[in-house]
C-alpha cells in the first residue's frame, strides 16, 4: 500500500520529490506544506484568512472575540436546556469535559523538553561554544527586527502561513523548470562575470602603464 508522501506529484522526479519531502520533515507537517493533505491545507488557508479579516479588517481583538463566541454559546446552550426542560426533551448533548493527569503530565513533559533545548542553544550561544549558531540566531533577529519594523505581527504571521502553504508546492510542481531557470541565470551570470573581469583587467592594466609613464616623465624632469 502507498502511503501520501511517497505518491508521485505531476512534473518533478522521483529523487528531487523525496529530497524536498525529506527537506521539510517527512512527516504530517511535510504533507499539509507540500498540499498532500489537501483538506488540511485549505482549512489552514481558510483560517488563517478568516483570522486575518475578523482581527485586522473588522479590528476585533482576541479578547472581544472569545468574549463574544463564549458569550452566544453559552446563551444558545443556556436557552436550550430551558426549552428542552419546559418541553420535555433530552437536554443539550454535551460531551464531559475534564483533563487527566495524564494529559497534564505529557503537555509538561513536552513542555520542559522544547524549553530545555532553547536554553541549551542560549548557552551554547552565550558561552561562545556554536558560533554558527550565533550568526545564524543573529541573522535571523535582525531579519525578524527588519520586517517587524514595516509590518504588525498579525500580517506578518497571515503572510508567512500563506508563503509556507504555497512557495514550496509550487516550487515542487513547476522543480524542473525553475532549476533550469536558474542554471540559465547561474550561467549568463558567469558569463557577464568573465566579461567584465576581463573589461576590468583591460582597463586595470592600461591605467596602469599610464600611471606608469606618468612617473617616468615626473622623475625625468
């Protein structure tokens, strides 16, 4: 039986579909980016669209949000129960909602484990033991800083789940052409590189002979 990722997508090899699956994971996170999981993936779209036009188009905050989804639940919910009470009629079927030790217990665990390692790499960072690590944390705080600054954070996040949804996959269906894109602009820039090196090493050598005669009239008089 073929699982999702190891199905063949139209227009890009075999190898190059595994590298770029195995690129970003493998897993269910490497599906719902590559559109694998295609209902996933537009509930994601669709959200986070929705998230986007509630909070920055209508100006609704998260608090007035909740506040107001809590409040018509709990007012549709309430009026049910009375009218299920006053006509006889089961009551509002509601799940027992409670959280076991267990599940407190394996969100800590997960929790510490994700904590312990940005700590770790913040004193690898701090004691100057992973310069890579530094420069890399570092470009990628500046870059954060750069774009927080023409940006809000909401956009900002709308816009990145939108690229993370779409350039790969679409990197994947069209891989082929756009790696002969890129070979062709690889190769015309080497070209124009070796044209104006030699430009520049004509004119390098010929400022200096006239440089060079200069001097030579200079010290003869």
């Amino acid at each position: 039986m073929i699982s999702v990722q190891d199905q063949p997508v139209a227009g890009s090899s075999p190898e190059r579909q595994r590298s770029l699956h195995k690129i970003l994971g493998g897993g269910i996170l490497a599906d719902v980016i590559l559109w694998r999981r295609k209902n996933v993936t537009i509930r994601i779209l669709l959200g986070a669209l929705a998230s986007w036009l509630v909070f920055v188009v209508v100006g609704y905050t998260l608090l007035s949000l909740v506040s107001n989804v809590l409040l018509l639940l709990i007012s549709i919910l309430f009026l049910w129960a009375k009218a299920a009470e006053i006509l006889n009629r089961p009551p509002p079927p509601m799940p027992e909602m409670h959280l076991s030790e267990e599940m407190i217990y394996e969100a800590a665990v997960l929790f510490r484990f994700h904590v312990n390692k940005v700590l770790s790499a913040f004193n690898d960072i701090v004691q100057g033991k992973d310069p890579k690590l530094f420069y890399t944390v570092a470009l990628c705080l500046w870059l954060i800083s750069m774009v927080g600054g023409s940006t809000d954070m909401l956009t900002l996040g709308y816009t990145s789940i939108a690229i993370i949804l779409t350039v790969p996959a679409l990197y994947e269906k069209y891989e082929d052409g756009l790696d002969r894109c890129v070979k062709l602009a690889h190769m015309e820039m080497k070209m124009y590189e070796a044209g104006y090196t030699e430009c520049l090493s004509k004119y390098f050598i010929k400022a200096k002979k006239w440089v060079l005669e200069k001097i030579k009239l200079l010290t003869d008089v």
